[in-house]
C-alpha cells in the first residue's frame, strides 16, 4: 500500500527521469486534446480515504464537482490527495461540509462501500487501468472513443443505446433503460457499470498514468 507521504513516480515505475518525462509529456498532450488542465507529476499518492470521501459525496448530491476537484488538487496542483487537510479543502471547495466529512474520515464511514467496489475489480480480473469489461471479454489500455463504440457494436449494441463518457466524468446519468454507476475501485481509477438492456458493462477509466 502506499505509504501516507506517498512515492515518487522513479520509484514506482522503477525507471529513469527520462522515461517519466516522458510519460508526463505524453499525459500532456492527452489532456490538451481533451481540453483538461495537466502538470507534471513527481510523486503518486494514497487515494483511499479520498475516494471514501468522493462516494460520501456523491449520497450527498449527486451531481457533485467533488471529482473534478479531487482532479485537480492532484493532477494540477501536485497536492498529496491522502492528507485529511487536502482532502477537507476538496471538501470545502466542493461546497459540502468539512466537519461532516471529518467525521466520514475518522469513522471510516464508507470503507465497506469501497471495499466492495474493489472486490468487484479484483473479481472481474482488473490489473491494470484502464480496463473495459464486456460479456466476459475485455479490452486493456486508454481507448479513443471510437474503439469503445465498436467494441460494443461487436455484441450488437446499438449505438443510441448508450453514452460512453468521453472527459473524465459522467456527463450523463440516465437514458430510458441505462444506468450509470460511478464509483471508484482502485486507486487513481474511475469505475462505471453500465446496464444495457439488462446486460453489464463495466469498465475502470485511467485517471493516473
């Protein structure tokens, strides 16, 4: 697990400045293309409790901008996003209670929440992110949003049968027969299980390198 002061990206990776130049570079132009605001990284940190906070969050209004926040806390401003008073910031920014989110903290509220969530990744084999889960059948690695329409169309999935979100978060949450489920697995990943038609797709969204 990782330790509360985090670990340097040389250090996770097992490679050289370089090679994480690199990697950053690459993430770069990736959220430029998609419009989102990026710096480069050094360390990676404990997402846990954040992500125990963000689904506290989310029984507390759903169309909360905690996400977005918790985003840019980490991946723009470089904050160590397992810290109580980072995590309490992100709170307060997002316009809920920080004391009630304290309590959600000390308390542990929601671990069994997402202790659960990242059971059903371990169950559907998930070992790297992103990875979409279809009918038993999986694709590994980011994905334009073209391959996500055709792998569905491979199991005859009509096109207007779905929304695949394409920026990081839900931008919809209902379209006659389909929900989405937005929780978060592992760490620096989004997860979605999306009923079609009473069939499950599910897939976790690379929000890390």
């Amino acid at each position: 697990e990782t330790p509360i002061e985090g670990r340097t990206l040389l250090e996770l990776f097992g490679s050289s400045q370089d090679d994480i130049d690199k990697k950053n570079q690459r993430m770069k132009e990736l959220m430029l293309n998609e419009g989102l605001p990026y710096n480069d990284r050094t360390h990676t940190y404990n997402s846990r409790l954040a992500q125990e906070i963000g689904t506290w969050a989310e029984t507390e209004n759903n169309q909360t901008s905690i996400h977005d926040n918790f985003f840019e806390a980490y991946f723009v401003n470089g904050l160590n996003v397992g810290l109580e008073d980072v995590i309490l910031d992100v709170v307060a920014r997002s316009g809920l209670d920080p004391e009630e989110a304290k309590s959600v903290i000390r308390n542990r509220t929601f671990k069994n929440v997402v202790d659960q969530d990242w059971n059903k990744s371990r169950k559907y084999g998930v070992s790297g992110v992103p990875t979409y889960v279809y009918e038993k059948q999986s694709m590994v690695g980011a994905q334009p949003i073209e391959n996500l329409v055709e792998f569905l169309n491979y199991f005859g999935v009509q096109k207007n049968k779905f929304w695949v979100f394409h920026n990081m978060m839900i931008e919809k949450m209902k379209k006659k027969n389909i929900l989405f489920i937005h929780h978060s697995p592992s760490p620096n990943t989004i997860k979605l299980s999306v009923h079609v038609e009473k069939k499950l797709f599910s897939f976790s969204k690379n929000i890390s390198l």
